[in-house]
C-alpha cells in the first residue's frame, strides 16, 4: 500500500470502532425519534440550566414551536466557580421529563459522576458530556455500557485526536450511538469565550462515521454570533447545532450572557432554513 493510502487509512486504523474507512458514509445516531448524521439538519435548543418547572416547560414550548427538535437543559452543572448555581439534580431531570413530554421534543442533559450514569440511563433521551469531562474515562467507560446515545463535547483543551479517542472509549463498550459536539478551544485574547473551531468540526467528521454538531453558545459566549455561526455550520455540512434559549436572560442562573431570546431564536430558524435549503441539507421539521 503506497504511503497516501496509509495515511488515508491512518484514522480508521487508530479509532477501529469509530475512524472512517474511505467513503463510509456518517452513521445515523438517534435521539428520541430525531435522527443526527442523516439527510437533515438538526437543532438542539434550551436554557444553560434548569431553574424551574415554569421556566423549562415555557422554553419547551417555545423551542416546539420553532421547529427546534431536541431540548436541552443542564441539571448537573459543571461550574468554574463553586459558589454559583450548580443545579437542581435529579429533580431537574425530572422536570425536564415532563416538559419533554408535554412538548414532545426529547432531550439532552449532561452527566457529570459515572455513579449517576445507572440512575439517568433510564430517564434520558441522550447523555451529554461536558467539555470539562471530555477525559473522565471512569464516566466514558460508564457510558459505553449504555444503551441511550452520547452527546460528546471536545475539551476546550484536547487536541482532535483526543476529541476521537474519549469517542473511541464509548465505542469500544458497546455504545457506538455518539454524535460529538465541537464547542470552542482556548486560545488567546478574551474578546470571545472561546474559539469556535470549525475547521476541526469538518476534519472531525472526514475521519470518522459520527455525527457532528457545533455549540456556537459556548464557543463564543455572544449571542450576536450565535446565528451566524450556526449557519456557517449548515453551508459547511456538519450535522447539526446546540444552542442555549432563555425565556429571559437577564434573570438566568448561568450563562445568561450568551442566551438567545426566543425571538432571536425564532429569526435565527428562518435564516437557517434558507441556508438548510440552499445546500439540500433540508432542515428537520
Ligand atoms: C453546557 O452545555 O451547558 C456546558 C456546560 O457546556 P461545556 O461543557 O461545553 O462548557
Ligand atoms: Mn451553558
């Protein structure tokens, strides 16, 4: 085998359960009944945290109206500092369930423990892993064992490689239903949270089969880029995008600053299905 055909095989050989051999098509992992990796595009829309059973049932509402196909909603949260809101926990888990149910969109909550990981399986719709435990291996080798998909952030430190190989430990126990989210990398200069990068976003899905989606909310912490960025997202062919909605930022308990209104969430989508239509890549509806 000549040099380049090594090294165009060099993916699959290091990631055997996940890399991409030559033109294999992306593997199509489902949330609920919404299809990632598949002939649409898809959105993932909530608030940073769960606060309350008015405020999660009221976004819900609102993001099924939007055609926004998944919820999200954290109810363990990972924070830098301490002494903020950390969350309401299972109970938080719990009323996203019932707004889950009363929308009809299912959702996406992040893992923080493996010790939770028994409990959550049957209560979620997809696991996520924040960009913070993007390494917990005793949390990966938890999740592979699972039967509900993973929602694997990249570490705003980790390399591509390592992106693909805390993937690969998912895989390689069983649960292959991953689809990974680039969510900005540090670099310098603090004019925006973080570094959305896209480039790694595409490299991530031509060297293997999972789906991929873009966290334009964190990556950047401006709601102004937000929309843009998403479409970007569309035009280049990746999978899909998160993004975070509050009924009203001003009041959220985290990560209000970077929060689309509902109505810039609504503009956001017609501008998005325009692009979705452009590229045939029609947006989920
Ligand atoms: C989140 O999605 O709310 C979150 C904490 O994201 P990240 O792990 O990317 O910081
Ligand atoms: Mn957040």
């Amino acid at each position: 085998m000549s040099k380049l055909a090594d090294a165009k095989r060099e993916p699959f050989a290091t990631h055997p359960t996940i890399g991409r051999c030559d033109a294999e098509a992306t593997r199509v992992v489902h949330v609920g009944d919404v299809a990632f990796g598949g002939s649409e595009f898809v959105v993932i829309a909530g608030p940073c945290a769960v606060e309350s059973r008015e405020q999660i049932e009221d976004i819900a509402r609102s993001m099924a109206k939007h055609h926004a196909k998944v919820l999200r909603g954290g109810a363990f949260k990972p924070r830098t500092n301490p002494h903020t809101f950390r969350g309401l926990g299972f109970e938080g888990v719990e009323l996203l369930r019932r707004a889950s149910v009363k929308s009809g969109l299912p959702f996406v909550t992040e893992v923080l423990s493996p010790a939770d990981v028994g409990e959550l399986g049957p209560r979620v719709d997809a696991f996520q892993v924040g960009a913070r435990n993007m390494q917990n291996f005793a949390l990966l080798d938890e999740l592979g064992r699972q039967s509900k998909p993973v929602l694997l952030k990249r570490g705003f430190g980790a390399t591509l490689s390592e992106w693909l190989h805390a993937a690969e430990y998912v895989a390689q126990g069983g649960n292959t239903e991953i689809i990974l989210c680039e969510r900005g990398i540090r670099s310098f200069g603090g004019e925006t949270r973080f570094v959305l990068d896209l480039a790694g976003a595409l490299w991530a899905k031509q060297h293997c089969v999972l789906p991929v989606v873009i966290d334009p909310s964190h990556a950047t912490g401006d709601p102004a880029l937000v929309a843009p960025l998403t479409r970007a997202a569309a035009a280049a062919g990746l999978d899909g995008v998160m993004v975070e909605v509050h009924p009203d930022p001003s009041v959220a308990l985290s990560d209000g600053g970077q929060a689309l209104m509902v109505d810039e969430f609504a503009t956001l989508m017609s501008s998005l299905r325009l692009v979705c239509e452009a590229v045939e890549r029609p947006l989920a509806s």
